[in-house]
C-alpha cells in the first residue's frame, strides 16, 4: 500500500513540483494551496507525513499546526519555510513539527528528510517497563502525568523541552553530543542544524538552573551537554 503525503503550499510551482516527484516516487499524493483547505483535506483521511509551508493564506501553517497537534501527535510534519534563524525553526519544531527544511531546497535532500521522518516509529506510551518518575537531586520529573518540579516548585516545560529534559535524566551522569540528542529527542537522523539543542539547552536551563542553586546542566566543552550533581 502507498504511503500518503499532504503537501500544502500556496507557490503553484511549488506544489506542482512537489507533487510530481512525489508520485514518481511511489507516494499517494493530496495537496492544498491554503490553511482552511488544508484543514479539511487532512481530517478527510489518514496520512502518513504532512509537507506544511508557514507562510500560507487562510490560516498560518504554524495555526494549521497547532490544530494538526491538537488531534494527532505521531504524523511526521515537514515544514517549508523561507526563514533561516534559528529562532524561527526552533518555534516551528517547539510547535511539533518534526523537521524543516529551508527554501530554496534541493528536491533530493527534501526526499531524504521525507524517509527518515517515515522510517521513525515512535515507542508506545504503553511500554510498562519505563518508570513514570525520574529525578536527581531535587529534580523531579513524571513522565505519565508530564508533571516537573525542583525543590517542590513546578516547572513549566514546552513538549520539546520536557522530551529533551526527559532523555537527559535518562542518561543523567553521561556526556552526549548534540547529534545523539537531535537524534534521541527528534526520534531519528535529523538533519537540521545541531545549534538547535544549545537553543533548548539554553530555554531549560532558565527554568531549571535558577540562580542560587546547584546548577544540574553541564556543559562539556567540545563534546556536549550532561545532567549531573557538581562539576
């Protein structure tokens, strides 16, 4: 059976393109030029990843986003987009998008970004053998109900922040590099750029590490990051 890709962009050319290497690639292909039409086209069956340009008429696609998010957390999202900041590409993932890929593209690195996203297959919630709490020092985190707490005062986290908090307390007293972490939290070979952890290392450091206390986020200089007690 074809695996199904909705591409929604509002550049013609785009779309016609996009379209057309993606059904000489074996994909079942459905498209739509704008937010609200996108909306209905997605709800009218299932898909197997999603191309979504940010820049679009009727809706955003980060607004087309969120309502994508709010009933569907595992379909692999792509965003197009013509910003380049890190910032921006950080607010789009944040969101849940799972990649992005900046315009102009090559149509080559867009297809091995649209096979590694659906080669990834998310771990079930339902996986008993994982603890619902982890926690060092008076860091405490539940992973059922979300919940993260340091010295009893709850913390707020973003779904990314709170999956890269997750994954470092996992492998709390270990130094990774930034790609086993892009790799781990975004759940397969990701091509973006790695500075994209030291921007979420940064935002969890702000609500973790307040000044005062011990701080738990290491950096190792040329190699990564590390969660640990002391020095």
């Amino acid at each position: 059976m074809k695996q199904s890709i909705l591409i929604v962009e509002d550049e013609e050319k785009i779309l016609r393109l996009l379209e057309l290497e993606l059904e000489y690639e074996g994909y079942e292909v459905g498209k739509a030029s704008d937010g609200l039409e996108a909306w209905g086209v997605y709800r009218s069956q299932k898909w197997d990843l999603i191309l979504l340009d940010v820049m679009l008429p009727g809706i955003s696609g980060i607004e087309l986003l969120r309502r994508i998010r709010g009933q569907d957390e595992s379909t692999p999202v792509i965003l197009l987009t013509a910003k380049s900041s890190v910032e921006d590409k950080v607010s789009g993932l944040d969101l849940g998008a799972n990649d992005y890929i900046t315009k102009p593209f090559q149509i080559e690195e867009l297809l091995a970004r649209i096979r590694a996203a659906l080669r990834f297959k998310p771990q079930s919630s339902s996986q008993s053998e994982i603890p619902d709490s982890l926690h060092l020092a008076d860091l405490y985190v539940n992973e059922q109900t979300r919940q993260v707490t340091r010295g009893g005062n709850d913390i707020e986290l973003t779904p990314r922040e709170f999956d890269l908090l997750v994954y470092l307390l996992k492998n709390k007293s270990l130094v990774l590099n930034r790609e086993q972490i892009i790799e781990a939290v975004w759940g397969y070979d990701y091509y973006g750029d790695t500075n994209v952890v030291d921007v979420y290392i940064r935002y969890i450091r702000k609500k973790v590490d307040l000044p005062g206390i011990e701080p738990l986020i290491h950096t190792v200089r040329g190699v990564g990051y590390v969660l640990r007690e002391g020095k």
